[in-house]
C-alpha cells in the first residue's frame, strides 16, 4: 500500500473537483448500462482515455420509471445535469403505504421540501430511458463506446478482453460494469454461478395519465404526486408519477412461481396483462382500475446474489462495480443508486493517480470504500421483501402498528 501513502486521505478527497490525474490511464469499462455510463464520464473527467464496450447495439432503453434518491441527485447535479434533469423528472411529495385489501393508509412520510432540508438534494422519479439518455449525452463527447461487442472473455495477465467477433483489446484497468450476469466476475472472483431467484418477480408497466383524471378515486394519485406502495402477502404493487405527471410508473410485485408462464430473465419480455391482472384480483379498488388501465406489461424475474467478499482481481488490474459486483432486490430502490456511488468513487480515487503502481491499491481503496455500504444495502433490501410481503396475520398487524406509530404525525 505504499503508493497510497503518497496520496491524500480519503477523507480529504473533495466529492467530485473536476481533478485531473497527472498519469492518463487507458481503461476499459465492460457495460454501458446506467452504472457503466457514470463510471465512464467518472473517470474520463479524472482524465483517462476511457472505451466502454456494450454487447447490445444500442442503449437498452426499458420502458418502466426509476426512483433517484437525493444520494444520487446530489452527485448528477455536480455533473452538470440539474438543468436537463428538472426538464424530465417528477419531484414526489412524499411516500404512502397502504393495505391492500381496504386501502386503508398505514403510514406516510412526507419528502418534498425536507429533502432538501435533511439532504441538501431532491428525490426524482424519472423514466429510465430518459436517465440513460441523459447520461449517454453527458459522457459521449469523452470516450468512445464499442456496440455489438460481447466481451467473451477477459485476461487479468495481459489487462485484455475478447470480444465475440475475435478482436482483443488492451487496457492498463478494466472495470466490469457488467450487471447481474457478469462475465467480469467469473474472471475477477471465480464465481461461474448463475444469479440466484428470489422467488419474486416484476410486473412493470407505464400508462397515460389522462385516463387517471377522470376518475375520482385516481386523480389526487397524480395530482398529489405522491409514491403509492400497498402492500398484501407475498406482493405489493408501487405507483408514481413520470415525465411532468403525464404517464404513471406501475410496479407489481408478485411470487415468481404463481405466473404459470415462467417470468423472464430479460428486461423486455412481454408478459400476459390478464395473468397479471389475475394476481391482484380483490386488491382494492384503486389498484384494479389502474390494472385495469395497462395495455401491455413486461415482466422482470427478480434475481439476486450473495455479497461478493472479492472486488478486485489479484492482480489489481480488474474490478468489479454496479450490478456486477452487488445486484440487489428493489426493495429500497437503491441498485443504480450504489453503482453511480461506486462511479464517483472510481472518479475521485482515479483523478489523483500519478503512476501505474498506484492502480492496485487504488482499486484495492475503492472496495473499502465501497463493500461494507452497498453489501448493507443488498442485505437490507431482501429484508424489505419480508417486510412489505407479509401474511394476513399477527405480524402484519404488527407492522402496520408500528408504522402506524411511527409515521403517526404525517398522517391526514
Ligand atoms: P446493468 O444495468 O445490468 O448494465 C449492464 C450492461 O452490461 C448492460 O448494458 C449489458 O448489455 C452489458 N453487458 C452484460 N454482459 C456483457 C458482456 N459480456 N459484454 C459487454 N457488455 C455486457 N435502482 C435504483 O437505484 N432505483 C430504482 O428505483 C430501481 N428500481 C428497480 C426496479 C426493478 C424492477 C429492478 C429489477 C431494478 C431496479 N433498480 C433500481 C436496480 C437498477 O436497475 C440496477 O441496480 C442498475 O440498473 C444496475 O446497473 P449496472 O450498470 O450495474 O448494470
């Protein structure tokens, strides 16, 4: 570790300075989903010459919304993208948990203005196309993206990968922003194991609001913008607002093995609308007409994996971030959130690099920055799938209890 000593602590290092790295590394980001973009523009601020290879031809463009939390605004907004992200964003007023049967309200938590005032930055819901868009424009001009390369394998003794069509390419570092099927990872950790179900799966889907303000009982889920979650054993279904409230974001949460036709690995398969309506028949009534609204629905199989002990290979040339690294359940919304924190962090610790013998350490200070937050994160989220699924029952009732109690104030 004794390259780092010539560098300054951690602590000291300014969020995101702008700081350009006197060595100029090249380097290789596998991926170019939203991890692999911000890890991209990170380092190619820092001043490195960055190629990112991405296996599908274009971006992959999912119609479904994404929340952002002020942890992840913060940084977009250092990034210059305050301006384009008020363009396309929807700011929610605040969360409300529901029961899924009555829509009886067991808690609420107002957000608006005190996130602001606790986080210094605003919570955005945004369709995902338009995030990825967003990022794609911002880091374009600085490097230079490989479509249609598959990487087939990668040589942690000559800092290269193989892509599909045969061609080998060079890096000093190679970061794997890979996802959830990681190649990167077989060669950083040895982990040849396919992802793990979770035994929940993703009904997703984004209708018009138009049709929402002519009901009654609909209208004030849009005009008061406010996250909606209801919450029933086994599932829950989320709603909120995207694109200046003019389409509604739909996730329903439902038991994997209950589908009948297995759910999909890939994030565009199209799924039977009447079947996922079936999986929600008896919720209360606002939850059947907004199922009732969607034309056509994708539906996303959940998959997960155990926190990885190893980031980075031994040689210190290769390194994991995002989904490739710490895939996580949705349950509290923060996957692409912990990848543009590791991407920020690459950025940081790579713009004060003076010369190779420091990419290892680097690397090695990255996961230590990193592992212990998003291994939580990965952890608590699986948590929340126990907690927002369970059965009619005592501890249900417990639940709502306690949120009763402790969102009692926000209340109406
Ligand atoms: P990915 O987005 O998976 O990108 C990986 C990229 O690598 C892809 O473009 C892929 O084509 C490419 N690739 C793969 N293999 C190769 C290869 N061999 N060669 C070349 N390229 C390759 N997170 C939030 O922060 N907020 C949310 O509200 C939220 N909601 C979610 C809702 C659902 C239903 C789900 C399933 C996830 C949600 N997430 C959310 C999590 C978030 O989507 C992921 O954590 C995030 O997209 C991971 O980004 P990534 O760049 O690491 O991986």
């Amino acid at each position: 570790m004794d390259a780092l000593n010539a560098l300054p602590a951690i602590e000291a290092l300014p969020l995101y300075g702008g700081r350009k790295a006197s060595a100029s590394l090249d380097i290789i980001v596998v991926g170019a989903g939203l991890g692999g973009l911000s890890t991209a523009f990170c380092l190619a601020q820092a001043g490195h010459n960055v190629a990112v290879v991405e296996a599908t031809t274009s971006l992959g463009e999912v119609g479904a919304g994404i929340q952002i939390s002020p942890n992840v605004t913060r940084l977009l907004f250092r990034w210059g993208l305050k301006d384009e992200l008020t363009k396309v964003v929807v700011e929610p007023s605040g969360v409300s948990f529901r029961r899924y049967l009555t829509g009886e309200l067991v808690g609420r938590t107002l957000w608006g203005n005190r996130m602001l005032q606790d986080h210094d930055a605003p919570y955005y819901h945004i369709h995902r196309a338009d995030y990825q868009q967003l990022l794609y424009r911002l880091v374009k001009p600085w490097i230079k993206v490989h479509w249609n390369s598959r990487v087939t394998f990668a040589d942690p003794t000559h800092i290269s990968i193989t892509l599909q069509n045969g061609e080998t390419l060079v890096a000093d570092m190679i970061i794997g922003a890979d996802g959830i099927k990681s190649k990167l990872r077989e060669t950083v950790a040895g982990c040849t194991g396919r992802p793990v179900p979770t035994g929940d799966a993703a009904y997703r889907a984004v209708i018009p609001t138009e049709q929402m303000h002519n009901d009654p009982d609909l209208k004030h889920l849009v005009d008061e913008t406010e996250m909606a979650i209801w919450m029933g054993p086994k599932k829950h279904v989320v709603g909120y607002c995207l694109r200046a409230k003019k389409e509604y974001n739909l996730v329903m949460l439902h038991p994997d093995e209950h589908t009948g036709q297995a759910s999909s690995e890939s994030w565009t398969a199209e799924a039977s609308v009447e079947q996922m309506r079936n999986e929600f028949v008896g919720w209360e009534p606002r939850v059947q007409k907004l199922l009732g609204m969607v034309k056509s629905t994708l539906n996303w199989k959940l998959l997960d994996r155990d926190p990885l002990d190893r980031w980075v290979h031994e040689n210190g040339r290769i390194a994991l971030m995002g989904d490739a690294c710490h895939p996580m359940l949705p349950y509290r919304a923060q996957g692409a959130a912990m990848a543009t924190e590791d991407a920020i962090t690459l950025g940081v610790l790579f713009s004060h690099i003076t010369d190779r013998t420091q990419i290892g350490p680097l690397l090695h200070a990255y996961q230590r920055l990193r592992h212990a937050r998003a291994t939580t994160c990965q952890l608590d989220s699986r948590m929340n799938q126990r907690n927002y699924h369970l059965e009619d029952g005592p501890e249900q009732e417990a639940r709502d209890a306690a949120m009763r109690e402790v969102m009692s104030i926000e209340l109406l």
